[in-house]
C-alpha cells in the first residue's frame, strides 16, 4: 500500500500462444516463465495483491505455488488471440471499491526488478499522473524506416533525412513491456492503459526482454543465468 491506498498487482497468463506454444509454463532456468514475474511482483513493498489471470487452471493452479495470489478464472471470450488485455482489466476489476492503483506485470517480461516498479510507483504519485509506464531507449533510426506500396518507397518520417550516415541517430523511445501503471478510476473512464500525458519511466538498466519467440526465451535464459552468476 502507498499512500493509504491499495495498490493491486494483475499477471496476465492465458494459454493459447502462436509465437511461442505454453510459453507461460514453458521452464525459464530454475522456474516456469509465469514464476519470475509473480516472485519479482511480490518482492514490492507497494503491491499489497497479486492477481493471475487465466483461462487455463493449470496455469492458475502452478501460478499459486510462485507466492500468495488470486486467482481469476478468465471467460473464453476474453482469452483468445485478439482479445485485448483492457478488456481483461476491466472484467477483473468491474466489481472492485478497494484498489487504487493497477500493476500490469506480464509474464513475457521476466528480467524486471521490483525496485523499478516501486520507483515508477512513487514518481508517478509524485508527480500526480494517472498512468505510467516503463520504456527504454530504441536502438535504431526510424527516420530510415519505409513502407512499400505498389514497388514504392514511403518513409515513415514523409522524407528520409538529407544525411546518410547511419550513425547520426535521434533520440527514441519504445515501450518495454515491463509494466504498466495506471489509476483504476482514469482506466475506467478512458478504457486504456496510456496517453500522451503518461509518464515514462526508464529502466535503470536500458534492458528488457519481451518473450515471444523460441530465440527471445534463449536470450533471457542466458541473460538470467548471467545474472545469477553475479549474484
């Protein structure tokens, strides 16, 4: 709790997934995908509930052996591939009078650190946002990207710029995945999870791994490895 107010953790883990089959449950290291982010989640000092979401019980049932959760059996309706995750939300929290903020920690994302969460927490609540979320700095040049229509070239930017050297490169940001934060009266109100006036929060370390693929699950497996071997 921050503030005096409840602030409430959702992991949202359904069954179905192209990229990458049972990824939620597929063995990270030591620990099925789903574990790292429900163990992380509760080592925050600010989130007093955690919540899995889930149209499958296998996954509910293995998500409640990673800390003290709730679980919430999600309808079909909201589980398939193009369903969307405020909807999901906003299902889980239609009868809710307590909680005050929402914490959306998926479980594609499992090299986050509470400490982050926690500092974007008190920085937003600071600052008086009603949204935030965790980015980090984008590694290429979009003002290079282009679309292809009919053989035709049309940058994104209108024109590409007058310089070609490819080292030259602005300033951008991408969202990492990590989490989001946001008021549950603005979400209900707006029906999303960002806007103009949210706050970004980089990430201390610039690093994030969102898991969608059979090469990203490789990579935060030797990224965590590494870590453990810091430790």
């Amino acid at each position: 709790m921050i503030s005096g107010k409840k602030v409430t953790g959702v992991v949202p883990a359904r069954s179905g997934s192209k990229g990458l089959p049972n990824k939620n449950i597929k063995k990270l290291v030591d620990k099925p995908l789903i574990g790292w982010t429900i163990q992380e989640g509760s080592r925050s000092k600010y989130i007093d509930e955690i919540i899995v979401s889930s149209d499958s019980l296998k996954i509910l049932k293995l998500g409640s052996k990673y800390g003290k959760v709730t679980l919430h059996q999600r309808s079909k309706k909201l589980s398939h591939d193009k369903s969307k995750i405020i909807d999901v939300l906003l299902n889980i929290f239609k009868e809710d009078n307590i909680t005050e903020y929402i914490i959306l920690l998926q479980p594609t994302s499992p090299s986050r650190n509470y400490k982050d969460i926690d500092m974007c927490l008190k920085k937003m609540i600071k600052g008086k946002f009603l949204s935030a979320a965790s980015v980090i700095t984008y590694n290429k040049n979009i003002e290079w990207f282009f679309k292809i229509r009919k053989n035709k070239i049309f940058p994104l930017k209108k024109i590409f710029p007058k310089n070609t050297n490819r080292q030259v490169k602005s300033e951008y940001y991408q969202f990492s995945g990590d989490f989001y934060i946001v008021q549950k009266k603005w979400m209900f109100k707006n029906k999303k999870l960002v806007s103009k006036e949210t706050m970004p929060f980089l990430l201390r370390n610039n690093l994030s791994i969102d898991i969608d693929s059979e090469f990203d699950f490789k990579k935060a497996e030797k990224h965590l490895i590494n870590i453990n071997k810091k430790l």
